[in-house]
C-alpha cells in the first residue's frame, strides 16, 4: 500500500492539472478563437445567380467584450449581400450599444433577424447539469432591452421578422422570408406565418432562434428551401470524434451546427454562435463563429445521380 499512495497522488495530480489546464483554454483562448467559417449551399431556384449571406447567432454581448466587438466590426469587409441575426445578442442590460458598434458597417447591408430568450432576459446562474438531466428546465433573469435593440435594428433598415412574412430583392434576387418569435421559450405563433412561402422567389427563407423541430417541420410543409437558427452554440463543450453532448432544445446532436438537410426539400444552418452566457464561458471543440453562406441555384430536376447528389451538398471551409 505504501508503494502504491505515491502512485495514486500523482495520478491525482496530473488528472487535477490536466483539468485546469482543459478549464483554463476553454475558458480564455477557444472562447476567443473566433473563427468564419464559409460554406456554399445548393438552395436556390434553377438559374437565380449566388447570394452572399452573413449569418451571425448567439453575441450573448456585455459591454466589456472588446475583442468579440473588434471581430464582429472586421465582418462588414466581407461585403454580404444580406445579414441574417437568428437572436440571443443581449447578455447584459447596458449592452445595446455594444452590440450596435460592433455591428458597424453590417447595419447598413440588408438584413434580416428574430430574437432569441437572451434578448428578452438577462442570463442565471444554472446547473449544468440540467442542460442534460432536465432540460425542459427553464430560468429566466431580468427583462432586458429587447425594444431598444429592436429599434435600432429596424431604423438601420433591418427588417423584423418575428411572426411576420416580407418579400424583398437582393442583388437582384426576390426572396421571400418569414420567421417566428423563440420557440425555446415557447413564444413561437407559426400559425401567424402560415401558408406556402411565394413560390415566385429565387429564394424562401425562414427564420427561427431555436431550431425545435415542430417549427423546423412547418417551415418545410410550407415550402421553404432554406431555414436558419442558432440557439444550440453548437455545443459549446463538446468531446473529440463524439461532437456535441447536448443541444439544449428537441434537435439532434449531429445537427448542433453547420449544414444538414430536413426533409426532401429543406435545408438546414444552424450558427454555433459567437458568445456564452457570462456564467458558462468556456467552449472546448467548438470555436466561436459567424458563418458566410454563398447561396447557389440548386440542380435542375430529380435525377438521382452520383454527380447531381454531390452537386446538392454544402461545402465548408474556414478561415
């Protein structure tokens, strides 16, 4: 037994030292790896020319977040064609202004957006565990200023999305968008939306923060061939060649983030967003992000070849 305990006490130590330093680059330099990532996407009707969507998710923003602000501010070089915010921005009640400044130049490009719950309360102190154990579980902290940034956002042209139907051009392109208030909330009235999406646009785009399937399962029995989310932060701590452990809502995990399909005919992006609340800040396996979307006319008709198959696929890169 004596020649075992010094045995056991360094094993204690290096798993204790491994921990802290997992905890220590999760916590201060992959919460700060901000990353884009670009993916090009089969979505559009046959012959419309490609669309350059930014999609941002999840700022999660407080006042004293320079580098997350200096970064968002660098994407407005990037010259989107359209911005797409899927909510969550808010994580302190004095972050309005942070938010706009660091949204810069984007503000003044097309955009569209839907609020997640983290634009409506502030964040809570939570166990981590329920995000597993109970995850219907619901905490919310104070109201935050969701109508100022709502204003903000509008009087820069942005258009409201939340339970409302627009058509509008970009780069000559129709498009017809709708969306609905945060389902993780439960404040989500698709029946407010309801009805087939303009099957005159190039491009039918819906909306959401949080990506429960039975809102996911309206938008593609209505027609639309895009539909994009944040909310799940793409897992935020996630495990090598396993992925996400949990999504925090009805998806799946090998949906947490990026491309998938939903259905025959619907496309699927969820953003892993680029902030945590202020009482998990940590990401471990999966780096804080903006995504740019290049759209592109999906192929014509419904062979099921091995070259129109993989013409239908998203492809990614990041830089």
């Amino acid at each position: 037994m004596a020649d075992v305990l010094p045995v056991l006490i360094r094993a204690g130590a290096a798993t204790l030292a491994s921990s802290v330093a997992a905890v220590g680059y999760a916590a201060v330099i992959e919460r700060n790896a901000f990353v884009l990532r670009e993916i090009t996407m089969p979505v559009l009707d046959p012959g419309s020319t490609p669309l350059r969507v930014l999609h941002i998710s999840d700022l999660h923003m407080t006042p004293g977040q320079r580098r997350k602000q200096a970064w968002l501010r660098e994407l407005a070089g990037w010259e989107p064609d359209l911005v797409v915010n899927t909510g969550d921005n808010l994580a302190h009640p004095k972050a309005v202004p942070s938010v706009i400044q660091a949204l810069g130049d984007l503000l003044s490009r097309p955009g569209v957006f839907v609020f997640g719950s983290n634009d409506y309360f502030g964040p809570r102190l939570k166990n981590p565990l329920n995000y597993v154990t109970n995850p219907s579980h619901r905490v919310r902290g104070e109201p935050l200023p969701w109508q100022d940034l709502r204003a903000a956002f509008t009087e820069r042209g942005w258009l409201d999305l939340t339970h409302a139907r627009r058509e509008f051009e970009v780069a000559g392109l129709h498009i017809a968008a709708a969306g609905v208030d945060d389902p993780h909330i439960e404040r989500d009235r698709y029946e407010t939306i309801a009805g087939p999406a303009s099957p005159a646009a190039n491009l039918r785009l819906g909306l959401t923060h949080s990506p429960e399937p039975r809102v996911l399962d309206r938008f593609a029995a209505d027609g639309y061939q895009l539909v994009m989310a944040g909310h799940t932060h793409g897992g935020q701590v996630c495990v090598p060649f396993y992925g996400a452990l949990v999504t925090n809502c009805g998806l799946d995990r090998s949906r947490a983030k990026g491309p998938s399909r939903w259905g025959a005919n619907t496309q699927l992006h969820v953003s892993a967003g680029m902030g945590t609340s202020p009482f998990a800040p940590v990401r471990f396996c999966c780096r804080p992000e903006a995504t740019l979307l290049t759209l592109i006319a999906a192929p014509m008709g419904d062979r099921d070849t091995a070259t129109d198959r993989s013409r239908s696929q998203p492809t990614a890169s990041v830089r």
